[in-house]
C-alpha cells in the first residue's frame, strides 16, 4: 500500500512538471528576453600577466625583491656568525657573558623578523600601487570598447565567477592590445 502511494505522488509529481504545471515552470527557468545591451567579459589577471605594462611591474617589484632579499641574506649572515660565535665561545665564557651574548642574538633574532614583515609590507603596498596605476589605465580602455562594441556592461572574468562566454563577448584580448599599444606610445 505504501508503495503504491509513494509511486502515486512520482507520477502525480512528473505530471504536474510535464503538464500545465511544468509549463509554468519551464517559463520561469527561461531566460528573459535580451534587452538592447550585451554582456562582456574581461580578465583583467590575464592583462595584468601578458601586458608590457604589467610585465614592466613585475619586473620593478622582482628588483626591489632582490635587494631586500640581499639586506636579508646578510642580515642573516651576521645572525649565524653571532650563533657560531656563541656555540664557539660560549663554554668559555663566564654565565653573564654568556647571557649577554644569548640576549643580543635573540634581539638580532627579533629584529630580522621585524624587517621580513616590514619588508613584505613594503612589497604588497608597492604590488597595490603598481597594479592599482595598472587597473586605472585599463579601466578607461575597458569603458571605450565596451561603448564601441555596444556592451551594456562589461565583468570581469575572475571576480564574477564567469564559467563560461563565447568569444565574441571576450574584451580581454582587444583591451590587451590597445593597452600596450598606449603604453608603447606614451613611452615614446
């Protein structure tokens, strides 16, 4: 008996999303009607990665990486010297000595530490700038094409989760080009 119940609901179920019921709701789930406005989808990452401009900030940012990494490398240098020292010395040393020691390397410990967050700090904020001096560059290409294409509006890829577009509605490519070339002529 319950079983003929639980087979009745199915096919009442099936009827009504087959039937008039499922009418309604097959119009529901329809998307509406394209208004007068297209969509257009840019990867601002992928602009960021293969344009002259962002590739000029990658660069400057790995330089200024470098050279802080030189000030930690020898920074740390002097830390295994004091260690070294300690480890050497340290039995010979009377038990103030030796504490005085222990004391300026676990400073110089604290220290090191304080200049790798300040150091990667420095980096993000520098990151931040360069990428922010990027975006707004684009932003105004992004704007034009979008106009000359008659793009109602334009996403981008990454933060709007897009999981798929047809390749007349990817900017990126285009905004790629006239971005580079701009920075070509203003470099000029």
């Amino acid at each position: 008996m319950m079983r003929r119940s639980a087979v009745w609901w199915t096919a009442a179920g099936l009827a009504l999303v087959t039937g008039a019921g499922g009418a309604g709701w097959a119009q529901a789930q329809a998307p509406a009607p394209a208004s007068s406005g297209r969509v257009a989808i840019v990867d601002v990452q992928r602009i960021l990665a293969r344009s002259v401009a962002g590739a000029a900030a990658r660069e400057q940012l790995e330089k200024d990486k470098a050279a802080m990494q030189r000030q930690l490398d020898g920074q740390k240098t002097e830390l295994e010297k004091m260690r070294d020292e300690l480890e050497k010395k340290g039995q010979l040393l009377s038990a103030d000595a030796r504490r005085e020691k222990q004391d300026a390397m676990e400073r110089k410990v604290r220290d090191v530490r304080r200049l790798v967050d300040d150091f990667q700090a420095q980096l993000q904020k520098k990151e931040g700038a360069l990428l922010q001096r990027v975006l707004q560059d684009v932003a105004g290409l992004i704007q034009r094409l979008g106009k000359d294409r008659g793009f109602a509006i334009v996403i981008e890829r990454q933060r709007a989760g897009v999981l798929y577009n047809s390749n007349d509605a990817d900017l990126t490519d285009e905004v790629l080009k006239a971005y580079d070339d701009q920075t070509k002529k203003a470099t000029k």
